[in-house]
C-alpha cells in the first residue's frame, strides 16, 4: 500500500509571522524523520502553503501526522489529506519529478473533505484519508476506520495546550514521565494528571498501537 500525503497550513495568509510558521513546521518535519516512522519521501514543502510526503503504510501515515501535529507550536497547525493509491512522477528538466497518479488525486481529494468538514460540523478535525478509484474494497474498508478515529483523536489534539501536545509527543517517543517533568520543571504527578485531562494518555496508547506496540 502507498500512501500520498498532503499538508496545508491552517489559515496561513492570517499568520503574523508567515515565514517562522515555515520554518517551525519545516523543523517538525525534520524532528519526526527522525523519531518517527521512516517515510518512502520525507514531507517537504511545495508550493503556497502545502507539503507533501509518501508513506509505504497507512499506519505509518497516521502515526508521522499525529507526532506532527503533537510537535507544532501553538498557533502553528496543518490540515493532512491522505491517499491510498498507486503514485510515480513525471520527469522534469528542472526538479527531482513532478509527483503524479491516482495517490496524489486521493489525497487532494482527502484535503478537500477535511476542510468541508472542518467548517462545518467538527471544527476541530485536521486529517482525512481517500482512497484512489481504482483502489480495493479492503482499502476503502480501512479508510473508513481510519476517519472514525481520526475525527475523535484530532478532536483532541487540537484542544491540547502546548504543553500537553509537548507531553503526549514525549511519551509517543518513549520518554518517562520523570525526564519530561524535569523538562518542563513541573512535578511527575503534574505531568500524569495532565495526560489523563487532556485526552494525551489516550492519544499516546493509540500512537502505540499504530506503531506495533
């Protein structure tokens, strides 16, 4: 299974500060290629406020978008349209390839869906996955699962704090409870009773389980 990712800002022409949301989300994307799941093409951005990315699993996908949105600052957020689907590139003179095929239509298809209903019913969603049309039953079966889940985790994540969001992405690394007190200068039982309010320990487990854990 290929999956095409693509990110777009979340109201980037309201941004004070257009090129440091950049170069926050650029150094997101470059700490999750590192901590996270190994993707086939890392994110990287394209043109006007979008990025894309491939991942060789849906799961994979779903677990770098999550630790994406975990280590964004506050003020700074991307939609994710995800597409399951066949991808290649077509050769260019003046670039690696132009990204091409019914992956990428998915997943401009995923980015449509998820603003509409992000303006209309959940305010809070932020990914949604699509599967090309020539995809099977089984992937449009996992798609669905996969935006049932999505909706309620985005729901949560983004009425995370900042230091909630620091916390959940912690323990999705493997952090202890004790090193990310002392990181923050608050208590461990500070950092578990906020875990819990917050939804993140939740959050965390489903990380975990979309990594194999």
């Amino acid at each position: 299974m290929t999956v095409c990712v693509t990110a777009d800002i979340v109201g980037s022409r309201l941004l004070a500060d257009r090129a440091a949301a950049q170069r926050d989300i650029e150094s997101a994307i470059a700490r999750v290629d590192e901590e996270g799941p190994t993707a086939v093409r890392p994110l990287r951005p394209t043109v006007g406020d979008e990025f894309q990315g491939v991942y060789d699993t849906l799961e994979g996908a779903m677990a770098a978008v999550l630790l994406l949105r975990l280590a964004f600052p506050d003020g700074v957020d991307c939609r994710f349209g995800l597409g399951i689907g066949e991808t290649g590139t077509i050769p260019s003179a003046v670039t690696d390839g132009i990204p091409e095929g019914p992956g990428w239509w998915a997943a401009r298809t995923a980015i449509e869906t998820i603003h509409a209903v992000q303006d209309r019913t959940v305010t809070g969603a932020r990914t949604w996955v699509c599967v090309a049309d020539d995809g099977s039953e089984d992937e449009r079966r996992a798609a669905h699962i996969a935006n049932a889940g999505l909706l309620v985790r985005d729901h949560l994540v983004t009425a995370m704090t900042g230091r909630a969001r620091r916390l959940a992405y912690g323990r999705c690394a493997g952090r202890t409870q004790s090193a990310l007190a002392a990181a923050e200068g608050i208590s461990q039982s500070a950092v578990s009773q906020l875990l819990a309010s917050s939804g993140a320990t939740a959050v965390v487990e489903g990380y975990r389980v979309l990594r194999g854990g």
